[in-house]
C-alpha cells in the first residue's frame, strides 16, 4: 500500500510516497504539523514502514517482517520521545506494587521517583505548581523508603503531573539521542519521533539540533506539533514540513470501515463491550488488532500500550489465557485510555 492510498491527507500521502521512491536524496528531519487527530504518528508509522519494508519497493506490505515490528512499536530501532513519557510507566508501576508489594519493586520506584526528580528540578522554577510537587516529592519520597501508603499517595501527584502541559526533560533526551548513533540493528532505517517537538526547551532545542546538523546516515528524524510556532527556527528551516488537515466527517467514517472501531464509537455506548462478549479467541485478537490502529490514528501511539495490548493477544494465543480474562481486560483498558476523540 502507498501512503496515498490511505484515507485523508492525500497532500501530504503522496509528498511521502515521492521521498519513500527517492531513497537516495531521502530527506532525514520531517515536521508534521496539524490539528489534534488529524493522523500525524499514524502517517509517521506507515511511511516509516513504507521507508523499511521488506517486500514492496514504493510502500508497505504490512505483512513482513519489518512492517510487523514496526507496527508493534516493538523494534529497538523505533525510538519514541513524549512530553511526559513517564507517567504511565511510573504509574503502572506503582499499581504493581500496589498488587504485591515486594523490596525488588520498591527500587524500580525509586528509580523512577529519582527521574522525576531530574525532571521537576528541570522544570519546578517555572512553574510554581510544579514547585509544590518538586517540595512534596523531596520531602515526602526521594528521602525516604517507599511503603504502600506512600505508592498510593505518589499516584495522586502523579495524577496532577498528567495535567500539566510538560517539557521534555533534557536528560531523557539526551538517553535517547546517545541511542541515535549506534546504527539500526533490525531495520534498515532508524527513527527517532519526537512528539509535541514543539515543547522542547531551547537548551533541549539545541541538543537536537546538534544531531540534525549531521545525522546518522540511517537516521529518520519527524517532528510532530500541532504548530509550528514553538520550534526553533534552526530546526524548522532544516525540516521538510508536512501538514496534516483534520479528517472530515467521511474519512472518519472510511476510517471506521477499514480499521474497524473508532474511539468516538468505543465510548459512545456499551455496544462494543457487549459485542466482544461473544467473540471467541480469534475474533478477540482481531479486535486487539483494530484497537491497536484506533490508538495510533487518534494520536495515542504510545509503546506502553501497545506492548499491553499485545501480551494480552500473545497471552490468548499462546498462554491460555482465557477470553473472559481478556474481555476484562479490555473493557477496564478502554475505559481508561481511550479518550473522547473530536
Ligand atoms: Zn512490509
């Protein structure tokens, strides 16, 4: 398939098709700039997978092994930067401890309390809420041993953390663009996305620009904003930009056809949970799967959940897990991470 093949942003499809078929002059920094839901990681995935796949010169197969990898955010060569990648991982941690408290477990909070820690102190001066948190978790945590009344009391800062529009911080930044330099292991490009590059500090900003300059020969660098205006105008004049218009009320609807379900469609009723009350193993692997593209068009594209949606299919299909257990799951998965789209 060719990125003009799929549904909306033909402009923009068909820019990507003609840099997929000029391998040679392939531009390495992109910036994909557009309203929210208006397809921008999943335009980045597909044409990362039409850059990598094994099978079709001028688009994707999505069947290969590259695609399938790809697909997953599964392989090491996909590294993927967020404004506040970790507050999903740190709560999930968390909740596991919770579940079983263990000396193990209390490290990896740790550790991750101490990443946080570099973060606020990165950012607390700048805003004063921030700067609350910053004491409270000092005080409260850094300092001290963690116990369960603490791992619950950390989720409730971690909960006001996720309203705040965050910074990326630079030491998370600068971990991922050391890994930009040793070349790609299981594909034939590398790619680095930065989504939100809009939140970059400028010190950050400058970082980045230092990997730009002179990218890896391997190295795919795209940028996502919803504008442009917060980028520093070294990056933005270095970047080929692509802009992503909303989809509109069909597209939506052809979307809905080809990937099945739509975030609208998953909260608007309990049809769905209801429907997959009778879906047998294979049926709900499917279903994983249409959830799965759900997440990436509506600009969720997030590792931590794809990962959790694939061991629960791998779980069903080669662990025994049952469906009823899956069916659980998902619902309870739904509920928290599939937000009203627009
Ligand atoms: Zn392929």
């Amino acid at each position: 398939m060719r990125l003009i093949e799929l549904t909306g942003n033909q402009v923009a499809g068909k820019f990507l098709d003609n840099c997929v078929s000029k391998k040679n002059m392939l531009p390495q920094m992109y910036l994909f700039s557009g309203s929210r839901y208006s397809g921008k990681e999943f335009f980045a995935i597909q044409f990362f997978k039409a850059l990598n796949c094994e099978s079709k010169e001028d688009g994707f197969c999505g069947i290969c092994r590259s695609c399938k990898s790809i697909d997953n955010l599964s392989s090491s060569d996909m590294l993927l930067v967020y404004s506040f990648l970790d507050v999903l991982k740190f709560e999930s941690y968390l909740n596991d401890y919770l579940l079983k408290p263990e000396k193990i477990k209390e490290n990896r909070i740790k550790k991750e309390i101490y990443r946080l820690m570099i973060y606020l102190t990165q950012n607390a001066d700048k805003k004063k809420e921030l700067d609350e948190i910053y004491q409270v978790i000092y005080e409260d945590f850094y300092k001290n041993d963690i116990n369960p009344d603490k791992a619950e009391k950390l989720k409730i800062y971690l909960n006001e953390l996720k309203k705040i529009k965050n910074k990326i911080p630079i030491e998370y930044l600068r971990e991922v663009l050391e890994k930009v330099y040793i070349s790609s292991y299981e594909l034939k490009y590398k790619l680095l996305l930065i989504k939100d590059i809009g939140d970059l500090s400028p010190e950050a900003s400058n970082m980045m620009l230092k990997t730009i300059e002179e990218p890896p020969k391997d190295l795919i660098v795209i940028g996502i904003a919803e504008n442009l205006s917060g980028i520093l105008p070294t990056i933005r004049s270095r970047s080929v930009k692509v802009r992503f218009k909303p989809y509109h009320k069909e597209e939506k609807k052809k979307i809905q056809s080809d990937y099945g379900v739509s975030l609208d469609h998953l909260l608007e009723s309990n049809k769905l949970s209801h429907d997959f009350d009778s879906m047998d193993a294979k049926e709900l692997s499917a279903h994983i799967d249409e959830l799965k593209q759900s997440l990436h068009f509506f600009s969720f594209l997030d590792r931590e959940k794809t990962v959790y949606l694939n061991t629960l299919k791998s779980g069903l299909l080669y662990y025994n897990l049952s469906p009823a257990h899956v069916r659980e799951a998902l619902r309870i998965f739904k509920k928290r991470y599939c937000p009203k789209a627009k």
